[in-house]
C-alpha cells in the first residue's frame, strides 16, 4: 500500500505548502512504509503509516533544493522505531545521491521502547547515514523543538552540522522523569532546556518558532543570514592613532581596551553571519558571507570571556577545531582573526588538557582540505594564537603583533625579571614589517576596513590548501645552516 503523506504534512499549519517561509514539499518519500510488532509487545499497536513519527521528503526551501527530515512528538511520541530510522536513513542517503543539504525539526522522546533492539539500532543506523552524508561534504541543520530528548536526540540530530533551539524547549539525552528516575531527583528548572543548552554550546542559537525556517535557510546558504550583533559598549572603528615605531610600545597599543578585536573585524569583514556556538566567547565562529562568498570564520575576542585577559580555554579551541573541521569538510574557505596574549594556563585548563586542544587544533588547520586565511588585528602570542594562525596565507595589520611569547613572560623565564619585558619585545622580532622580511607572514595591512576587506578577499580567492606548510618549511629553511 503507498500512503500519500502530502495531507499529513499540509494539516499543520506550520508545514503547509502555502504559509510564510514554509518549504515547498517536491516529493515525499517512503509514505508506505509500515512495521510491525517484533516483540509481539502487549497493548501495542503498530501505528498507520501516516502516522508514524518521522516523515522525509525533497523540497525547497527559497531558491535552494534540500532533503527534509521531519519527526514530531505529536505523532508516537516522536519516538524511533523501525520505520522512523528506515526513513531516516533513506533520506540521508538520496541526500548524498542527489548532492542536497539536509534540514531537520525535530521533537522526540527518544526510541520507541515497545520495539526493544530494534528501535535502539537505528541510533547507530542513522548516524552511520549521517557519516555517509558527511563525507559527501553535504552540510546539515536541525531546529529542536520541545521535547528534544533521548536517541533521537543522542544520534543524527545531535550530529547536524549546525543546531538551533526552539525557546525554552526541553532539551537533553534523559527527560525529566528519566533523570528523577535514574539520580533520585529531578533536574533543577536551570538544566535540560534550550538556554541551558546554549550556554554550554550544545545548540547553536535560540530561535522562535515561526522564524525556525529563516534560520534553516540561512544555516544552509539558501538564505543570507543578518550580520554579527555586537554590543552597543564595542568598537566602532578602527584604531586610528598613530603606529609607535617602538616595538614595546606597538605592544601595548594593540592591548588597549578600546582597540578593536577579532568579534569587531569579524563584523565589519562579512555581510551575514550563522553562529557556531560554543561555551567559552573567547573564541567565536559562524558560517558567514564575504562579498557573496561563503566561508567559516574563527575569531578570537579579546573583549569576552570570563578569564583574565581572556585568555582561550579548551574549549574555547574545541569551537575552532568543529568550525575549521566543517569549514574543510564543505569545502569552505576559512578566515581566522587572531588577537590573543596566549591560552589559558590555570590550573583548570591544565586539567581539561589545554595543550591537547591546541594540537588538535593545529592537526585541525594542518588537515582542513579549504584554503585558509588568518588575519592578526592585535596580539599575536604564543602557542594559543599559532593555534589559529596555521593558514595557507598570513596577513597581519600594521598595528599589531606576533610573538613567540609574551615578553613579561619570556621576561621571567629569560631573565627572571618581568620589568625586562620592554628590552625583550624589542629582541624578539615581534612587528609586521619584521615578520614579513622574514618571510613568516604575506601581507601587512593598514588598518582600513576597505582595504583590509579587500585584501582578505584576495586572498581567500588566491590561496590553495598546502600553502601553509611551504611557506613556514622555507621559513625554517633559511634558518638552518648547511
């Protein structure tokens, strides 16, 4: 029997064909799929095609085609079953076949327990279609509606590219009452929610209900997305005072509070801007637009975070890592602004393994398959800002800096005086025009937007993955005597 689902999906309002930025259904796919009752499970009845909890189909969404996965609480539960994970699977992999980007909404209890195995099975079956789909360099998004929970949530929807959540949905791998159950009480109103999950960068962004299909469109390019919010306290323009020829004293420019960092160049670069969320503002991404073009942005901001100086933590770098790894996976260029005094290196971010997530995010730059552009704005220091500043071409502005330490530091290694930090930075080749006739960077950059825009294109247009590794080879190269 083949089940026209069309009606199903036009009877709610906020799939039908006709409403405000709704996509057009082209094709539902496997309406006629029905399971039955594997575990002969008393009082269970195998629900009627239509209203089984997932629904799939081609459509369009603006002007761009895309593979829609559809699964709602409303029907079953949303739970995963046989034919839930089939369907699933089936989109993922036509998807790959037809070259499309995957949307997806999403509420879901988690598996369907009357199916045992069965239903457990398809959160590895999904996610195996979700690798597939991957490794095409196809890109996928999911709105999470209320509840989000369970296996279906600890599989495919947990794996899409990027995520938004709708306000104050339930969000989380156990619901409520699974939590009560298992720890002898409830979670506190704080835990399992959409804001919760923002904060610790689970989800992406929080996003109204009726504006879930902007932010799906934008999220996959079929839309141009707003550009970067910044605070109203953040800087405006440029630094526009004069570039000190002292080395120390370029230094301590470039650390004034009211210099612009990686979050205010990232604003004034790009014309549109899709967050990739993580928990430490030290470090922000997104998907972005540059005069048309689409590429994935890392910015170090010297103005968030909650450390001293902001210092990145891991998982300030576990962002950049995602965000370069996606960037290489869609075949996107990636430009990072680098403006940091170093990472972190309390004793917490020793623990979490600070010097771990800074090589992997140099394996992460030195495996991206994109061309890559950074982009120094301020202080370039140590290990924490090389992390982001592997890239196939190096640019810096004439106001900032880069070096292999900050000389308070090296100071008191050095010397074990931190006052001697003047004379060191002036030892330590830390200025642009020094860096670039040695060769470590391409091009030093007035602090112009237009310009530095200008430059920043050019050299998105013109690098070729690879770069990076030939330019710091010749580098060493000269160093090193016959």
């Amino acid at each position: 029997m083949t089940t026209d689902i069309s009606a199903a999906f036009a009877q709610e309002e906020r799939y039908a064909p006709g409403s405000v930025d709704a996509p057009q259904i082209l094709e539902e796919w496997d309406g006629e799929l029905l399971s039955h009752d594997p575990l002969d499970f008393d009082g269970y009845r195998v629900p009627d095609a239509a209203d089984e909890s997932a629904r799939t189909a081609r459509v369009r969404l603006r002007d761009t085609e895309a593979v829609w996965i559809d699964i709602d609480f409303r029907r079953q539960g949303g739970t995963m079953g046989s034919v839930a994970g089939e369907r699933i699977v089936r989109a993922f992999d036509r998807a790959v076949a037809l070259g499309l980007p995957v949307v997806e909404t999403v509420s879901s209890g988690g598996a369907r327990l009357q199916e045992g195995m069965v239903s457990l099975v398809q959160m590895a079956r999904t996610s195996s279609a979700v690798a597939r789909h991957r490794s095409a360099g196809l890109q996928s998004a999911a709105y999470l509606r209320s509840p989000s929970t369970g296996g279906v949530f600890a599989s495919w929807a947990s794996l899409a590219d990027v995520r938004a959540a709708e306000p104050a949905a339930i969000v989380g791998f156990g619901g409520p009452r699974v939590v009560a159950q298992v720890t002898g009480e409830l979670p506190p109103k704080t835990s399992h929610t959409a804001e919760s999950a923002l904060v610790a960068g689970l989800v992406d962004a929080i996003v109204p209900l009726d504006e879930q299909w902007d932010w799906l469109a934008a999220a996959i390019g079929a839309a141009t997305a707003p550009g970067v919010e910044l605070p109203l306290d953040r800087v405006r323009v440029p630094d526009s005072s004069p570039v000190p020829a002292d080395d120390y004293e370029l230094l301590v420019r470039c650390r004034a509070a009211a210099r612009a960092s990686g979050m205010e160049w990232a604003a004034w670069l790009t014309d549109s801007w899709v967050e990739i969320k993580g928990s430490d503002p030290a470090i922000r991404a997104g998907l972005a637009t540059i005069d048309g073009r689409r590429v994935v942005v890392v910015a170090m901001d010297r103005h968030a975070g909650s450390r001293p100086k902001f210092l990145p933590s891991p998982a300030a770098f576990r962002l950049a890592q995602r965000a370069i790894d996606l960037s290489g996976r869609l075949g996107l260029p990636l430009l990072t602004l680098v403006d940091t005094p170093g990472a972190d290196p309390s004793p917490s971010s020793e623990a979490d393994g600070i010097a771990g997530e800074i090589a992997r995010t140099l394996l992460s730059m030195a495996d991206c398959r994109s061309a890559t552009v950074s982009l120094t704005v301020g202080e370039g220091g140590s290990g924490g800002a090389m992390a982001l500043a592997h890239t196939d071409r190096m640019l810096m502005l004439e106001g900032s800096v880069f070096s292999v330490i900050g000389p308070e530091a090296g100071a008191t290694i050095l010397h074990r005086d931190a006052t001697r930090a003047p004379e060191l930075a002036r030892k330590l080749g830390i200025v642009p025009q020094r860096l670039l006739a040695m060769g470590v960077v391409d091009v030093v950059l007035p602090e112009d937007v237009t310009t530095v825009r200008q430059a920043v294109s050019r050299a998105i247009a013109e690098a070729s993955p690879g770069e990076r590794d030939a330019r710091i080879d010749e580098l060493t190269s000269r160093a090193l005597t016959a």
